[in-house]
C-alpha cells in the first residue's frame, strides 16, 4: 500500500492511498502524527483492533503492549521493535515504514517553520495594532471618560494584550477601558530603556507568590515592542483591583476601528 501526503497551507496533512484532489483527501490535525496515522489506517484497512494487534505481539504483558501501540497511533512515539512488528502483523516492507518515518521528519520541519512564519506575522499585526493605538491616546484620553463609563467602549477587546497569573484564570485578551484605566494613572508605563520614550504595558504574567515574571509592551518614541519591563508584583496588584468581574452582558461587538469611528462623530 502507498500512502500519499501532502503540508496544506491551513497547517493540515492531506493522506490519501491515492493521488486524489486534496479535497478527497482525509486530513490530520496540526498537533497529529503522519506515523501514527499511517499504523492506524493500516490497522483499521486490516479490520484489527488495537487488542487484537497487541495479542499478537505475543508479549506477556497485553495491556502494556496495547497502551504503547495506542501511543505509536496517537503521537507516532518512536518504538523501533514495535514498528517492525507491526509491520510484521500488517504484512507490510518494513522500508515503508522508514520512508513514511523520514517524512514525519521533513514534515516537523516544515511545520516549525510554518509555525515560526505565522507566530512572526502575529507579533508584527499585534505590533502595528498597539502603535496605533498609542498614536491615537490624546484623542481616547479627552473621551476617557465616556469610555470608561459606556460598556460597549469599555469591554471592546483589545486582541494581542494579555495577563497570566499562575494559580488564577488569565485573561487572554484585555479591554479597552483597562488599558487605558492602567495608562492614564501610569501603572501600566515605564520608561524605555533604549530611548528615555515612554512603554505602555499591553500584557504581563508570572507568578503572584514569588512575584517571579515582568511585563510587556511598545515604547511610543522608538516605536519598538519592549519586554521584561518591571517586576510581576508591581502589575499584579493594580490590575487585581482594577479588574471587572465577568460582565453579566456580552462582550463588546465593536472593535477599536468602530470606536474611534463613533468618537468622532
């Protein structure tokens, strides 16, 4: 049998037995393995279970050979006597094997740079989105009152910010009305370290027993992302007291662009 795999740009693997259109093709996800899938579909073309494969091992202890070959199909977890016994059981060229093994290698490689193309845009939106928004603080600062007072300004997400507590729930994004709450009263500042301009925190995290951790954000003169800025202890109180319980309404369905939009109206 000849398995055909193909990197598709969403960050799936295409596996067909034949070379079909990539939308016939049955697809893996990101965090799954070429090897394992491969051992699982020439199981299941074989009508075998995992215990009925693990029996014919012919080891003594059948539970243990059956949670490694549950392993081998879930992670592609690399067993070298297992692989040739199961190509053994499946009456497959252990070569087959090597070759899908080579793969998974090339395709890990792939994939780390895939991640690490994706991983470098984010930051780069990210980046451009906050300096705009820094651009943009003398007009939220004159309607910072309104903000902060109508919830649908206030609870507008403010994608790419953060904070993470170990032992508590992070908050994978922050709002508008936090930020600039934070800002204004200068708690969330600092001065940068390359310039002298100031860097307006847009995410922190570390741990609130040992005050281990710092915080992060874009420095308004040199224009540039600024990390380990401050000690953990010192955002972790302000934004404690600060910070809303879940609000009983939806999340703001307007975004930054709709509020500066409406503000000037």
């Amino acid at each position: 049998m000849r398995v055909y795999f193909e990197l598709l740009g969403d960050g799936t693997v295409g596996i067909s037995n034949s070379q079909s259109s990539v939308n016939d093709r049955k697809t893996v996800n990101f965090e799954g393995s070429i090897v394992g899938e491969f051992f699982k579909r020439t199981r299941e073309e074989r009508n075998l279970s995992i215990l009925q494969v693990a029996k014919l091992f012919g080891f003594s202890n059948i539970d243990k050979t059956k949670r490694n070959i549950e392993d081998i199909e879930r992670s592609g977890k690399h067993y070298p006597e297992y692989f040739r016994k199961l190509a053994e059981i499946y009456q497959i060229p252990f070569a087959n094997v090597n070759i899908i093994t080579q793969y998974q290698k090339e395709f890990d490689l792939k994939k780390k740079e895939l991640l690490h193309k994706i991983t470098v845009e984010k930051e780069k939106r990210t980046e451009l989105f906050f300096l705009k928004v820094i651009d943009s603080l003398p007009f939220l600062f004159r309607h910072f009152d309104r903000i902060v007072c109508d919830p649908d300004y206030y609870f507008i997400p403010m994608p790419g910010s953060c904070f993470s507590a170990a032992y508590m729930k992070s908050r994978p994004e922050l709002y508008l009305g936090e930020l600039l709450t934070l800002w204004k009263n200068g708690k969330w500042t600092s001065e940068c370290s390359v310039c002298g301009g100031t860097v307006y925190i847009t995410g922190a995290g570390g741990s609130p027993l040992s005050g281990s951790g710092s915080g992060w954000g874009y420095c308004s003169k040199c224009r540039k992302a600024v990390y380990g800025v401050k000690h953990f202890a010192e955002f972790f109180n302000v934004f404690l007291k600060l910070q809303v319980s879940e609000p009983t309404f939806a999340k703001s369905n307007l975004t930054f662009k709709d509020c500066s939009g409406v503000l000037k109206q």
